[in-house]
C-alpha cells in the first residue's frame, strides 16, 4: 500500500470512527444544559419583554414590525400584523406632533431614525390617536440597529404614556391663570373703593383752612391718609406677585438720575418713619449717577426697602439709607437698621415670595411677604444683586443694593416722578366718567377745588353723548362701565371728533396690569391712571394737558 493510500485509508477510519461513535454521556448532558439555559432565558426575556411597564416594538429596515410588547398593544389599541408591509413604522391608528398637526407615517421618529434622517430620537413627544378616536400623550425613545458594517437594519422604540401628567401640567396652569385672573380682579375690587376714600382725603387736606383749626381733625387725616397708603401698596404688591408667578414683569427703561428716584422713595416713606419717631438718615452722593432703569420700579426697591426696615424697627429706631459709587461702573445703596434683626437659619429664604420672618415682634407687622422678593426680582431685572446681612435677632439688619450705572455719557437730568412743585395746571374742561357715583362725584370735587370746570356721567353712552354736549378738554374715563366699555367709548369718541378736536382720553381703572396698559395704549388713550390715582401723578397729568390745550390755542 502506498503512503498516500495509507494516510487515506487512516482518514477515512476517522471520519467513519466521528460519525458513527456513540457521543459519551457528559457531551450530550452538557448540550441539554445549554438547551435548556437558552430555553429559560427565552423564557425570562419574553416575560420581561410582555409584562414590562414600559411599550416597546422594533421593526426592520424597510418599517416593517418584527415583535412588539403588551404594552405597546394597550397603548395603540390594536394589534398590528408582524411582516405586513402595507403597515410600517408605528402600529397606532393616527400620529400627531404635540401641537396637534397631524404627523405623517414617513415622518415619525422611528422612520427617521431607520432612514438615517436622526441618529437617534431621544424623548420626543407624539400624540397618538387610536381606532376609537381618544388620543394619548407619549414620550418617544428610538435607537437604530446596525450590522457589522454600521448598516442600519432596524431599529427599537420604547415609549410610554405621559397623558396623565400632562393633564396635571395642564390643570397646574390653568390653576396659575385662573389664580392670577383672582388677584387682578381682587386688586380692581379693591382698589375701587380706595380711589374715592383718597379723593376724600384729598378734598378734606384742601378744605381744612375754611375750618376751625382742630387737632384732632388733622390726626385723623393724618391715619386716614397713611392707611389708605398703605392698602395702596399692599394691592400693587399682590398685583406684582401675579406678574412675578406668570414670569410676566415689564420693566419700562430709560436714563434716570438716581438721587431724584431715592428722594421720592424716602419721602413715600417719611409718614411711615415719622410716625413711630425713627430717625430716618440718608447719605446721597454729591455727584449725580445715571442707571439704565425703570424710574418707578426703581423707586419701588428702594421704597420697599425703607419700608420693610421701618416695619421692623422699634419705635425711636434708627435707619440708615446710603448711596455710593463702589467701583467705575456700579452703584451701592444701602439700607440699614438697628431694628428686630433675622435670625441665622431664615437668611437663605429671606427673599422667598410669601415667606413670614419670624420676629420677636407682634406678628401683625409681618405684611403678605411680597416685598423683599419683588426687590429681588426687579434688582435681577436690572442687572443687578441683593444680599442681606444679620447678627441675629434683635440686632438689625443691612440690606445691600448692587446696580449697574451709566458711565462716560452726558446726560440730561430725567423728567421726575411727582408733580413738580409751584407747577400749576390751566383749568381745563374735564368730563369725569366712572359707574362708581362716589369715586365720580370726589374726583370731580378734588379737581373742581384745582380751578377746573368738571362734569361727570356714569355709563358708556351716556359718556360718548356726553363729549358732544359738554365739549371737554380731558375725559377721565374708566374701563369698566355698563353699557359701553371704557374702550368701546374711546373709539366712538374719536370717531365723532375725527374732523374736530377730540378730547384728550385718560384710562382712570382698577385694572393695572401689563396687558391693560398695552390695551389702553392700543385703544388710543393719552394715558392709563390705576385707582386710586396719586394725586402728584395726576397734577403732572392736569399740567401736561393744560400745556398740550395751550399749544392748540396758540
């Protein structure tokens, strides 16, 4: 036998020996154990995949579903056919993006994600309608499945229901509107009656030199005028607080001197102070500083500031108020007091909206804790910081303003803010036009005692009939009137004087907020004046009209 045929031969036996040999017992034993291993993991895998909370599905290159879960049945409300290419990439009934415009098959996020068109698609929301017309909200999670060489082949959707949650968001914000609707209106509700009970003080301060001189009557003015105040600043500040929840604060910017602003705070808070004997001191610098701001909302840090230290100073206390250039660009007020003092552990949440110090004061004096997170807010709004320093309970505190100022720029000196003094308005004709009788009728009085000849009517048609029988120069009109609304009213008015000259329309309203100043602007009032009005705000009005009817004459 050859050497080849030997190898063959021996090679043959082998082949026959591997083949035709009994396996020993331990080899088949050990392949059962795999079988069954693989079997159990199937097992495992599949109830996992089937009971899980979360619905998943994959599909092929082409969209077509190869396995899907449980889950993703229930939330479809279907049961698609795997392998059936007439119906590829999700087995809901109808797709839509979340805001509600219907969203093509192709365009799906598993499409995209199988096309290439997106890596991968990570949260995405998509509505989902299914065969009985209801639609659910879900949060959409797709990654692609490649082959060795980095072929798309397919790919996996996990996806799960968030329609509860967004029914909740939805209900949280319509508990936001709907909260801030009630402050707003709150604030109108109660700021009409405020408006005549100031005009009264108004009138009673003007009249009492034709009156015997009276102590007592000069106090009463006095509690008369600070509490009315007072309730002024506590609905402005529920006012803000809305605007601050909504994130809706407008802030109106120009070039201010700050002095001027601080000077008409301090003297908005005089009465305050003055009243419980705390000595007030104020420190200005010599050389005016100009910041881009809003000259009122400015005049509110500070002002509420100076308030919150007198609230929470004892009577005889004292408060410091210093103004200072730190550094090139930025200013430094300063409010200081040697009243109750904040304790270590309520320094973090000082600025928080609502929060009460606790005090070794009586708990009255606590207000609605609005103010200090308004002065925070509005001191960011400027580009600017607040902080706040303590040594504990009964040992002051020291509030610490940081704004930016204007530098290397010539400015003029800005308009101020009140009424400027020795300034007085030409008499005008004024139609008065509010539904409230009482807030009509002591407006009208006030100005009457200015030297101005006034009218008033109390509805929306009666006011329009008005302004052609009467021919005024100023028509202070409220917005919310039977009949015809305050702004219906301006619009008839200025068609009835469209080749005459129309009256100047002033909005005198409860409602303050930033779209019913925006609506009034829109409407084509002069001005918009919130109950109860300020009576230098409303002299700087009377002058700038007298000047505007002077310019008409001349």
């Amino acid at each position: 036998m050859g050497e080849s045929d030997r190898f063959g031969f021996v090679s043959e036996l082998r082949k026959r020996v591997s083949t035709s040999a009994p396996k020993p017992q331990w080899a088949s034993d050990r392949a059962h154990h795999r079988q069954e291993a693989l079997h159990h993991s199937e097992e495992r895998y599949r109830t996992l995949f089937d009971l899980g909370p979360v619905a998943v599905y994959s599909c092929d290159g082409s969209g077509v579903f190869q396995e899907y879960n449980r889950r993703a049945v229930e939330l479809w409300g279907r049961e698609p056919a795997l392998g059936d290419t007439d119906e590829r990439f999700c087995g809901s009934f109808k797709l839509f993006c979340p805001d509600g415009s219907f969203m093509p098959r192709d365009a799906c996020p598993m499409a995209e994600v199988i096309s290439g068109a997106i890596a991968e698609a990570r949260d995405v929301e998509v509505q989902i309608e299914r065969p009985d017309g209801s639609r659910i909200t879900v949060v959409v999670n797709v990654r692609p499945l490649k082959n060795e060489r980095g072929d798309i082949t397919g790919a996996i959707n996990c996806f799960y229901d968030i329609t509860a949650r967004k029914a909740a968001e939805d209900a949280l914000r319509d508990s936001d509107r709907r909260k801030n609707e009630f402050l707003a209106t709150l604030a109108h509700e109660l700021r009409t009656p405020l408006a005549p009970i100031r005009n009264s003080v108004e009138v009673l301060w003007k009249t009492r030199s034709t009156e015997p001189s009276s102590d007592a009557f000069d106090t009463a003015m006095e509690v008369l005028n600070r509490q009315v105040g007072q309730m002024v600043r506590l609905v402005d500040d529920l006012m803000d607080a809305g605007r601050i929840s909504s994130g809706k604060m407008v802030m109106r910017m120009e070039r201010v001197e700050l002095s001027s602003v601080v000077y008409h705070a301090v003297e908005s808070v005089r009465v305050m102070s003055d009243a419980l004997a705390q000595d007030l001191a104020v420190t200005l610098p010599e050389t005016p500083l100009y910041l881009n701001a809003d000259p009122a909302r400015l005049a509110q840090i500070v002002g509420n500031l100076l308030s919150n230290a007198s609230k929470f100073t004892e009577r005889g206390g004292k408060i410091w108020l210093t103004v200072e250039r730190a550094e090139e660009s930025e200013v430094v007020i300063r409010v200081r007091d040697t009243g109750a003092g904040i304790a270590a552990d309520q320094l973090p949440r000082i600025f928080d909206l609502f929060t009460q110090v606790d005090t070794e004061l009586d708990r009255s004096t606590g207000g609605l804790g609005i103010g200090l997170t308004l002065v925070r807010t509005l001191v960011q709004m400027h580009g600017g910081t607040v902080e706040v320093n303590s040594a504990g309970l009964a040992r002051g505190s020291e509030f610490i303003v940081r704004l930016p100022i204007i530098v290397d720029m010539l400015v003029q000196e800005s308009t101020p803010i009140a009424r400027r003094p020795g300034v007085t308005a030409v008499p005008l004709r004024v139609l008065v036009v509010d539904d409230n009788v009482d807030a009509a009728d002591m407006l009208a009085t006030l100005l009457r005692i200015e030297g101005h000849e006034t009218h008033t009517v109390h509805d929306g048609v009666e006011a329009v009939e008005a302004t052609v029988k009467i021919r005024p120069q100023l028509v202070l009109l409220d917005i919310g009137l039977p009949r015809l609304s305050g702004y219906e009213v301006a619009r008839l008015i200025r068609e009835r004087h469209a080749h005459t000259a129309c009256p100047v329309l002033v909005a005198v309203t409860g409602w303050g907020q930033d779209e019913d100043h925006r609506r009034s602007e829109d409407a084509g009032f002069y001005a918009h004046l919130v109950k109860p009005v300020n009576e230098g705000i409303l002299g700087e009005l009377l002058c700038s009209v007298g000047e505007r009817v002077q310019q008409m004459r001349g």
